[in-house]
C-alpha cells in the first residue's frame, strides 16, 4: 500500500452563514490520481483549494506528508500559521487553474521560471533550463520566448501546467483545466495530464470531462452538497453507483 | 502659531460667495451647453469619412486640449481687442470656457459614437432616413445614455474651470471668496469654506447626474 | 515704426526662456512629488484597512472637488497666515503637488484594481509572498495600464503651472504678461506663449505614446 501523502480529516468551511464543506475525511496516497466530481455548489473546488490555503477552512485539519497545513491546532486552539510558512506550504503543491492565469507580461519561460527563482531561489540558468525541459514537456519548447497574448488557450493552459510543475511540487491539483477551453484544444491538456501520470505525479482533478474521469483517475471522488458521497473505483462508481445521487448526476452528465 | 479659528467674518460675507458661487454655476451651465453642441458636432466630425471633416475637428480637439486654459482666457479678454473683437469680461469667459468644452466632450463623445453598431445606421438607412434623421433620432440618443457617466467627470471638471474666471475679476466663487480673504485676513477660514462650497457642489452635480443615469437607463 | 515681432521676441529671449524654465520645474517638481505621494494614495486605498482608507478617500474626496486655483492660493495664503514661510513658488509646487498626488492616487488605485484576481492566486499558487507578488506581478501590469492616463496627469500639471502666474510665480505666462505690459503686443506675445505651451505637452503626448508602444507586451 502507498505511503499516505495527504491527509485531511473533519474539514470544514463557511462562506459567512453558509457551510460549503461538512466535514470531510479523506486519505490520499502516493501516486494516485483522483478526480473530483459533482455538481456546482457541491464544494469541490471549495475543497481543492483549502488544500493549498486560497481559502481558509474553520474546521478540521489537512496534512500533507505529515506536516499540518495552514494551521497549527493543539486540542482546542486553532492558530493561522504566519503568511511565510503558508507562502512555503503552498509550494510544495502545484496547482492549475481554469482562467490559466498566466502572467501576461512574462514569457512562457519568465512564467515557469518566476518560482524557481524567487521560491526556489534557483540561479537564473539553472531555473532557465528546467523550464525549458518543462516546457518541451508539455510540447511548447519552441514557445519558450512567446507571450501568452500570442498563445492559444490549450498552448497557455499547458504552459501553466509546466509552470506548476516546474516547482516539483509532491501533489498537483487541477481545477477545471479544460472548462475554458474550445473543444479542439481540450485534447492536447489531457494529453498532457495523461502523461504526468504515468510518471507517477500524485493528482486531484476537479474536473467535467467523465470519460477522462473513466480513463485516466485511479479513483473518482463524488460531492455532493459539501459532503463525500461516493469514494471508489471509477469503473465500478461509474457502472454501478451506489447512492440514488450519484446516479442522477451521472444520468444528468454527458457520458456514454 | 497664535491664529485662532474665526468663522464669524466669513459667514457676514456668506450671501457673497453664494452670489459667486451663482456666477459659477450659471458660467459653468451656459458654455458647457454650448461646448456640448460643439462637441456633438466636433465628435461627428471626428468618426466621419470625409477627410475635409476629420481633418479640422481633429486639429480643433488636439490644440484646444493641449493648451493651458488660462492662456486662453487671457488671450481672449486682453488680445482679442487688438483683432477688433470686444467681449465683456462674461462673454469673453463663456466664449473659452465653450470652446475648451467642446474639445474635452468631442472626445467623449467620440468614444461613446464608436462604441454603437453600424448595423443601427444601416438599419435606419434601410427604412429610408437620411443621415441626419440616423444621427439625430438614433445614434445620438444611443450614445448619451453611453457616455453619461464619462461626461459625469468632465462636467465636474469644466465647473470647476469657472474659478478661472477669477484671473478676469469675474465675481465668481473664487474671486469672492479672495476678496474676503484679502480684506479680513481670516484665510484659513475662508478658503475652509471656500473649497467646502466647490466640494459640496461638485458632489451634488455627480449626484444630479447620476440620477440623470437612472431616468434616462433603458428598461431591462 | 511698429516693432517687428521677431525684434521683439529677441529682445525678450531670456525672460521667455527663464519664465519656461520656471514653468519646467515647477511641473517636474510637481510631477515627481505627487506621484510619490499619488503611489501612497493609490496603495493605501487598494490595501489598506478600513481607517486608513477612509482617511484617504476624505483627502482625495476634498482635493479633486476643489479648482485648482483654489488648491494655489489657499496655499499661498494660509501657509503665510499660519508661520511656515513659503515663498511663491514653493506654495504653488505644494498645491500642484497635493493636487497631482489624487489624480495618481485613482489612477494607481484602478490599475491595480483591474488585475483580474487569478494573476494572485497564481501567483500565492507558485509559493510567492504578497511582496513578491507585488512587485513581480501586480505592479509592472498595473504600471503598463496606467501609464497613459499618468502621462495626461503630467501634462495637466503642465498646463495648472500657469496658476501659479496668479501669486507671483514668474513662469511663462507671467514673463509673457510682462513682456505685455511693455511692447503691447498682446495678441502676438499670448499666442506666441499659447503655441510654446502646445508644443510642450504635445511632446508630453507624443512620448507618451512612444513610452507605451516600447513596453507593451507583444500579443
């Protein structure tokens, strides 16, 4: 059995009066790539992004190998660790967005490089030539020196995936990579995901794409209305769901 | 510091710069109406394809906004005479302050113009109106409701401009409130409620205009 | 035998070119002063708290809702009036200043505003502290969105130099009305001064929009 790499355990989340998350409870280990679905509303994004702290959480504990994320709770208190710990934290996940939110004035190799040298603190040559290995990667090598206003949107959104990976950070998370995206341009992302993992990356996909869910997740996460109603094997999840919610999302789903 | 706070004499003289403050708004409301025709007409000019017509509004728009406005101020009260032009010293202020107007608003005019679709002018076209019909009854109809809040700012900015009258003993505001100050040597006081007068006119035109926005918004 | 224009502007070179002098640092001062000034605005209105940008928001409230020449001769009155001895010349630059330091402010403030947030969250994504962040992120965008209306600020501040002719301050269009009171060449000397002042900030405008064209990111 893989080494258990994240942890989270009774997580929980308000928007004001509103609770999005309601606990949740869930052991992620080594190399697995689990990709979360459910409806809008249902609190998966909310979740992927407690995880690298671009959301506070009031309840409950995230651990990722071992060390607590965000905040240090001994029995009843609860402390915000200092905005530099959190600053470390978040780079040891990556994660990619569905806007990409490149950095427009940078090149496609200044963006995978900022990290590695302001973070990382990498000398510029050495930071240089992994974001080029990066960037050939994920097939833009020859882009290298382009600006994302002169890349098309599956090219910038392969680039920010180089510019999380770069950062070698141990778990990956994707939220909605391809939503943005035009359906031509859809297949050369997941090709690229494909790709990290069979090396091995360990991975949380938020994602819409079913079939991709199917082929390439190890195992399928469904939410519903901040909670984890099913948790298991896609095949198994997605040809025979065990509750009358997932059922219907899946009916609901494009999916054949 | 030994100045202590007096408002007493200021408030004597209140019902004067309410007087000047009259003068402003009454300068500001008669040139920015008439720069709000030139401009509409400036601004036309400006998105037209006939060259003849670019070509002078664009000239008229880029030296009347790169000029400092109280040069032309002065040039119009004191070298004018030597042209044979004599305007008093209310006219000649609303004579520049009108031409300064046009300019600035040509160009929010222009922008609110380009920001319409051509399709509406064929569209008109199509039913028979003449140009002019188009321009009158669709496009410049359209385009106030675009540019309300723009013209907003640069109604604000051209009321505030009449203080300029001051440098030609115009009795505005600005003039008043620097003869009190001048005769009572009380200036903290005066400019205090000088500039709260300017403030609190100023916020009231935003407001003026921004219910202006809601009447003329188009139902959803 | 009517004085030649040419004789005349000859005669007057020096003075003109002292009063343009003046009216060239007094903008540079001006400028340079209040868009510091104007970048504390802008950054305490974007980030600060609650108090600070309330204070803020009354000062730049008051400032951009009075006339510019009301901003200069309260300066120069009340300055006198309360023992801190400014001559002309430093009370108008202050007034310019103040004045300039709101207009910055609201410009510094939308262009920070209108970074779409996902440029932070890639960037707290990468590990970067809110410093790095702001300087290797958010500052240059805002910097490339703002620099045209700035490059307006400071050609505005151009034209408000001429205010200053109103306390004293012997700037060009002082200089000009001198050189008036002497030749009465009023028509000739005011558009002779009208067309100096053209060509400065249409240079202003004209570098400006060589400054963007040299930064804009290719696209």
């Amino acid at each position: 059995m893989a080494k258990t790499l994240l942890e989270i355990a009774g997580l929980r989340k308000t928007y004001g009066t509103l609770e999005v998350l309601k606990g949740i409870d869930c052991q992620v280990h080594e190399g697995e790539v689990i990709a979360i679905i459910g409806s809008s509303g249902s609190g998966k994004t909310t979740l992927l992004r407690c995880i690298n702290m671009l959301e506070d959480f009031q309840g409950g504990t995230i651990s990722l190998d071992g060390e607590e994320i965000g905040y240090h709770v001994e029995g009843p208190t609860r402390r915000r660790k200092s905005e530099k710990d959190i600053a470390r934290q978040r780079a040891l996940t990556g994660m990619a967005f569905q806007q990409f939110n490149l950095f427009p004035h940078m090149t496609a190799a200044q963006n995978v490089m900022l990290g590695l040298v302001k973070v990382k603190r990498l000398p510029k040559d050495e930071a240089h030539a992994i974001a080029v290995k990066w960037l050939d990667r994920v097939g833009l090598g020859d882009r290298a020196g382009h600006y994302p206003g002169q890349l098309s949107g599956g090219q910038q959104q392969r680039v920010a995936i180089a510019r999380a990976i770069a950062m070698n950070p141990r778990l990956m998370l994707f939220d909605e990579v391809t939503s943005a995206l035009d359906p031509e341009l859809v297949g050369e992302v997941l090709q690229v995901i494909k790709g990290l993992a069979a090396d091995g990356m360990t991975m949380l996909l938020v994602t819409h794409e079913m079939r991709f869910a199917f082929e390439v997740a190890s195992r399928v996460i469904f939410m519903n209305q901040g909670v984890i109603c099913e948790d298991g094997n896609p095949r198994e999840m997605f040809v025979a769901p065990k509750t009358e919610r997932l059922a219907e999302f899946l009916k609901t789903s494009s999916f054949n | 510091m030994g100045y202590t706070l007096n408002f007493a004499v200021v408030w004597r003289n209140f019902d004067r710069l309410l007087e000047g403050l009259a003068l402003s708004l009454g300068l500001a409301v008669v040139s920015i109406l008439i720069g709000a025709a030139i401009g509409l007409a400036v601004a036309f000019a400006l998105i037209s394809k006939y060259r003849a017509a670019v070509w002078p509004a664009t000239v008229y728009v880029t030296v009347i906004r790169n000029l400092p406005i109280l040069v032309l101020v002065l040039f119009a009260y004191f070298a004018l005479p030597q042209m044979g032009v004599r305007l008093d010293k209310i006219e000649s202020f609303v004579a520049v302050l009108a031409i300064y107007s046009g300019a600035y608003l040509a160009e929010v005019f222009r922008a609110g113009l380009l920001s319409i679709p051509k399709g509406l002018t064929e569209a008109g076209l199509a039913i028979g109106l003449t140009p002019m019909q188009i321009r009158s009854t669709i496009i410049a109809p359209l385009m106030l409701r675009n540019v309300l809040p723009s013209m907003s700012s640069t109604i604000i900015s051209l009321f505030k401009d009449t203080s300029l009258a001051a440098a030609i003993a115009v009795p505005e505001l600005t003039f008043e409130a620097r003869k009190i100050n001048v005769e009572s040597f009380r200036v903290i006081e005066t400019w205090i409620v000088a500039s709260a007068l300017y403030v609190a006119t100023c916020a009231l035109i935003a407001a003026v205009m921004r219910q202006v926005e809601r009447r003329l918004a188009l139902p959803r | 035998m009517a004085p030649s224009l040419f004789d005349q502007l000859w005669l007057a070179r020096n003075v003109i070119l002292s009063g343009l002098g003046l009216t060239v640092s007094i903008s540079l001062l001006a400028i340079l002063a209040g868009s510091v000034l104007g970048v504390f605005v802008g950054l305490s209105l974007t980030y600060g708290n609650r108090w600070l940008r309330l204070v803020v928001r009354v000062y730049t409230d008051i400032i951009r809702g009075t006339p510019v020449l009301v901003l200069v001769l309260a300066s120069y009155y009340v300055s006198s009036a309360v023992g801190v001895n400014l001559d002309p010349f430093s009370a108008g630059v202050l007034a310019l200043a103040v004045f300039c330091s709101s207009h910055v402010g609201e410009i510094v403030r939308g262009g920070l505003q209108a970074i779409p947030k996902g440029q932070t969250e890639a960037a707290k994504a990468i590990g970067l502290t809110f410093g790095q962040t702001f300087a290797y992120v958010l500052w240059p965008q805002a910097l490339r969105q703002f620099l045209p209306a700035w490059v307006n600020t400071a050609a505005e501040m151009v034209k408000a130099s001429t205010l200053l002719s109103v306390i004293g301050v012997a700037e060009l269009l002082l200089r000009t009305q001198e050189i008036i009171s002497r030749n009465f060449m009023s028509l000739q000397f005011y558009f002779f001064a009208g067309a100096l002042y053209f060509v400065v900030n249409y240079g202003i405008e004209r570098f400006g929009k060589y400054v963007e064209r040299k930064t804009a990111v290719p696209s």
